[in-house]
C-alpha cells in the first residue's frame, strides 16, 4: 500500500509527487520564470531571437542545475531532518550552479549582443552580471521548491498519523470485542446448564436459540456496526433461551418503532444492556420482574432504552465489565455523538440508555 522514501524518491521528481505531477510542475515553474524575465528584457531592450535564444537556453541549463541540487539535497528523506543544513547547502549550490551556468553562458551573451553592439546598444553582461542573475533565479526557484517539497510531506505526514489512528482505534475495538465475546459466551453456557437440569426437552430448543447466537456472534460482531434489525434477531434469541431458564420469572415487554430496522449500532450493544437487565433484575429476585426494551428514533439518533426492576446503588459484585467495553467501544466509534448511561427512573427501576448518531451505512 505504502512505498518506502527511497523507492519513491527515485521514481519521482518531488518524492511524493508522482511522476506526471513532478514533471508539469518542473516545466511551469521555469516557463514561468522565463515568461516574467522575458517580460522584464522587453521593458529594458528590444526582445530580439537571439537575446530571447539566449534567455531561453540559460535558464534551462539553470533548470538542470536546479534539478541536481534537488537530488543532491532534498529527494533524500533522511536529510529533511537537518533543515538549517538544507538551506546553508542549498544556498553555496545556488551560488555556485549561478556561476557555472554564467560561465557557460559568457559566449552565447556576446553572440546575442553582436547586433545590439554594432548599433550602439547596450554591451553584453560580464561574468559577474551572468553569475547575479542565474543564482538569483535559482534562488527563486529553490524556495519555491523547498515549500513544495514541505508542503508535500506536511499533507503525506497527516495522512500518515490518519491511517495510524484508524489502525489503532480497530486494534482496540478488536481488543473490547475479544473482551464481551467470552463475557457473552460464558453467561450463555450457565444458562443452559441450568436449564439442562430443569428441563431436557427445552435444552435442546435452547442449544439452537445458542448455536444462533454463536453464529451471529463469529460472523456479525466482528462488524463495526450492524443493522438494528440484526441485532435484535440476536437479542430475541438470547431472550428466548432465558424465558426457558426463567419461565414465568422473566415478563418481556418490547416497543421498537417501526422503520428504523436499517440503521446501524455496534454489535452486542443491544444485547448487552438486556443482558445485563436480566442478570440483575428478573434473575436476581425470587418473583422475577418485567425487562422491557424499546428503540426509537429521537432529533437524528437512534435511541435505546431497557427497563429492568433494581436499584443502581444496589450492592453486587459485578465488575460491569460488558457495561465497560460498551462504553468504550461507543467512545472509539462516535466520540462525543454516542453515549451510555444507567440511572435510577423511579423507586424500583433501572433505566439504562444508549444512543447513537442515526445512520444507515456502516462505519
């Protein structure tokens, strides 16, 4: 997916540009330098062919001592880091690329001027002239140069720390999904144990409820986020498995508003505030109670309550591990859009309440 700086550098021109993009910008950065001085030659002196031959080929020989000092200097990753040295190096190299390409360019300025010379004009610039003028040029088009290329890697050094964020928020959201699974899976199986002893024939009934679970546990909670529809597939046959254990113990009331099947929630959200409803409110007491559970959509979130008899300050040795990684989990994928929260709603009654921003496309 990623190249490394060495690769890259010697494929490209700017090593984060590619070819093409290198290309053009090379060409319009010297054609336009050219445009501007043959706009100032013609404010001075009449633009012949010759003295427009000689600008021309001067600035591209300028425009291949430009391109060595970029190799030399900046296509090496590992030298960005010594910046001051770049500039103290870059600026002898435009020094002294301004005098060779002025050495060269000595003849080709006094055949340009033969004709003006004859007339009267102006003379040919000497050595010194020759040499201001192209280290001035490649002055110019190094700081050009030099933005770009930190320009470059400012915007490749983003994208970096994106993708290394979006890698480590889905090593932790694997982390909290290796953590509720065998939370899941062990409450299940003490659930069918004890029904094995109450009740053989609903065991059996009870096993495919849990072989369902399982299957939707390995192939949907790996997700980021499912359909709510799946989710409470999931939760019903949890609930089914528990009305075996409980009988008539356990009383479930649901209210889910018709339409919003489609939009998504993480995984084993839902499934874990039932949960956790019934382990401490119906099972916990000897008369049972009543878990109800609605979904709804509220002001562009899809909103999720379950009900449960209880006290929150209640004591109990949980560790609320499942409410934990819930929490956690939400945080990771909406930040500030998500939340959790279990209060006390009258007397007797535990409300726990999730929401979530209401989206129909997984994240």
């Amino acid at each position: 997916m990623t190249m490394s700086a060495t690769a890259t550098s010697s494929r490209s021109f700017l090593p984060s540009f590619r070819v093409g993009r290198a290309l053009v910008w090379h060409v319009a950065t010297w054609f336009g330098i050219f445009l501007i001085d043959l706009l100032m030659l013609s404010t001075f002196e009449a633009p012949t062919a010759r003295k427009v031959a000689n600008l021309f080929l001067g600035l591209m020989l300028n425009s291949l001592v430009g391109y060595l000092l970029w190799r030399l200097l900046l296509a090496n990753d590992n030298s960005v880091r010594a910046s001051y040295r770049i500039m103290l190096l870059g600026l002898v190299g435009c020094i002294a690329g301004g005098a060779v390409v002025g050495a060269i360019m000595r003849p080709v300025e006094n055949w340009a001027k033969l004709a003006d010379m004859a007339l009267g004009g102006l003379p040919p610039a000497g050595f010194a002239g020759l040499w201001f003028f192209y280290a001035l040029m490649l002055l110019i088009w190094g700081v050009c140069a030099v933005a770009v290329f930190f320009q470059e890697r400012a915007n490749r050094a983003e994208l970096q720390r994106a993708e290394f964020a979006a890698a480590a928020r889905a090593a932790e959201l694997g982390v909290l999904r290796l953590q509720i699974n065998p939370h899941f899976l062990f409450n299940s199986l003490a659930s069918l144990r004890a029904l094995v002893q109450i009740d053989p024939g609903a065991a059996r009934s009870a096993i495919d409820d849990l072989a369902l679970m399982m299957r939707y546990s390995l192939e949907r909670a790996g997700a980021p986020t499912i359909s709510l529809e799946e989710e409470l597939t999931m939760v019903e046959a949890y609930l089914k498995m528990e009305k075996l254990r409980l009988a008539g113990r356990l009383r479930l009331v649901s209210s889910i508003e018709t339409g919003i099947g489609h939009a998504r929630i993480p995984p084993l959200s839902l499934q874990t505030l039932v949960e956790n409803a019934v382990k401490f409110g119906a099972a916990n007491r000897r008369a049972g109670g009543e878990i109800r559970y609605e979904a709804g959509r509220r002001d562009g979130r899809l909103v999720l309550r379950v009900f449960n008899p209880g006290s929150c300050s209640a004591p109990s040795d949980s560790t609320r591990q499942g409410l934990v990684n819930l929490r956690r989990r939400l945080d990771v994928l909406y930040g500030r859009e998500a939340g959790l929260e279990l209060r006390q709603g009258e007397p007797d009654l535990v409300i726990a309440e999730l929401f979530v921003p209401f989206e129909t496309s997984a994240r």
